[in-house]
C-alpha cells in the first residue's frame, strides 16, 4: 500500500510526500527482517526516480543500484521492476557522457524483457 501511495504522490508532482512513504516501506522491511521481493525493489526504483526528478543523480544511482540488489535477492517475480532500474541506470549513465556502463545496463535490460514471453 505504501508503495502505491507512493506511485500516485510521484504521478501528481509532489516527491516530498512520496519519500517518506517509500522510507517507512523499507524501514518496515528491515524491522521485521522480511526478505527482498519484488515491493521493496519497487520502493528502491520510486525512491531513485524521485531522487533523479531533484536532480541528485548520486543518490538516484545509488537507490536504482539497491533495487537491483533486491531484485537479485527476489528472482524473477521481480523481473518488470528489474527492467525499468536497468533501463534508468542507463539512461543516468547517458546522461553523464559515460557510454561503456550505460551500453552495459541497457544490455542488462535487453536480456530482463528478452525473457518476458
């Protein structure tokens, strides 16, 4: 549910509510010691995104890379969430004139929606 609230405070242009919903997701997580799946490596990609809309790339990257983590964790229930963090890490890789990396997620993305049948 958090993480839905989270979708629609990010859909009408307000990130400064969106953040804390998407921390208390992660902190309940960690609270109760539930393991990774696909919901936590959603909050990890909002968390990105909104970081990215305040232009603080670092902090973007390092949340896209966290969600990727708990994607590994989850497997492939958490595949469509694993898609779009790739694809945005390329996108910020771009963004910084770095093209090795950014050729290697978007790769990385190729192969997640290669395997969606």
């Amino acid at each position: 549910v958090l993480v839905n609230l989270a979708t629609a405070e990010l859909a009408c242009d307000t990130p400064e509510k969106a953040d804390p919903l998407l921390v208390r997701c992660a902190d309940l997580y960690a609270k109760h010691g539930l393991p990774a799946d696909a919901v936590l490596a959603e909050a990890s990609y909002l968390r990105g995104v909104s970081a990215a809309r305040r232009a603080d790339f670092a902090a973007a990257m390092t949340h896209f890379r966290a969600g990727l983590a708990h994607c590994a964790s989850a497997g492939k229930s958490a595949d469509p969430v694993r898609f779009n963090l790739a694809l945005n890490v390329a996108l910020l890789y771009k963004e910084q004139g770095e093209l090795a990396p950014a050729s290697r997620a978007l790769e990385e993305a190729a192969g997640v929606l290669a395997g969606f049948t």
